[in-house]
C-alpha cells in the first residue's frame, strides 16, 4: 500500500493506493470514499493562483440553410473544422480548398468539384462534425 499526497485545484488530498496483481484480479472492487480532509487554510489557499479563463470572444455567426436548388457537400468523416476558406457569395475554382477538416490527425482539404457559387456555409470553425453532415451548398 502507497501513501500518496495529491494536490487538486489547490487542495491537498491524502490518498492510499493499493498495487494489485493482474492475475488475481477478477472483478472491480467497489470504490470506497475517500477520508474527510480538512480544507487549506486561508492564507495559504490565497497564495494559489486561480487557474487561467480563456477570453471569451464574440459568437460566430449562425449557419444559413442552403438554398432548394444548390448542392450540398456533406462531411466524408467524424472530424473537427480547422479552417473555413469560403464566404456565401463567393465564386471558387474547380478543386479550389473550401475548408480544412482534421480527421485522425491529419488536415483534410475539403475542395470544390467543380467552378461554383457558395451558397451558404454551414460549419463554423472548431465545430466537430460527423458523416454525412452537411458542410457547404454550392450553386
């Protein structure tokens, strides 16, 4: 048995760990609750600095609904929007990069088929996103 001393968002917690044998390890063990710890005091819990917020900026603009007759390209695979590249209104080149979407690792471009007009943009930077969720509506 280990005696361990662990330190979570300031506060100090003293905890036992017990080394177990794979072998003999059938089956999980009911987790017991830890033993009541008395809190930091004051002056020291003054001297811990406060963890570091993101700044909050202003909310991206909201998707639009692309348009009954444009054509819509849907997310090949479960991923995350890197960059969007495109605007509505914009006129792109066929295999021009419309968007990057990073999927296990890798940066993805997702590109035009051919000469068009962004309709509408659907995905927002940062945005994760799944198949065959629609990402672009071209005219």
């Amino acid at each position: 048995m280990k005696h361990l001393k662990i330190t979570v968002n300031g506060v100090p917690y003293d905890v036992q760990v017990e080394e177990a044998e794979t072998s003999s390890v059938t089956s999980p063990s009911p987790a017991q609750p830890a033993p009541a710890v008395a809190p930091v005091p004051a002056a020291s819990a003054a001297s811990v600095p406060a963890p570091a917020q993101k700044p909050v900026s202003a909310p991206a603009a909201a998707p639009q609904a692309p348009a009954a007759d444009a054509e819509v390209i849907d997310c090949p695979m479960p991923g995350t929007i890197l960059r969007v590249s495109v605007q509505p209104g914009q006129q792109v080149k066929s295999g021009e990069v419309l968007m990057v979407l990073e999927a296990m690792k890798m940066e993805n471009e997702i590109m035009a088929p051919h000469d068009a007009t962004i309709d509408s943009v659907m995905v927002t930077k940062g945005q994760s996103v799944e198949p065959g969720e629609p990402l672009i509506s071209l005219r």
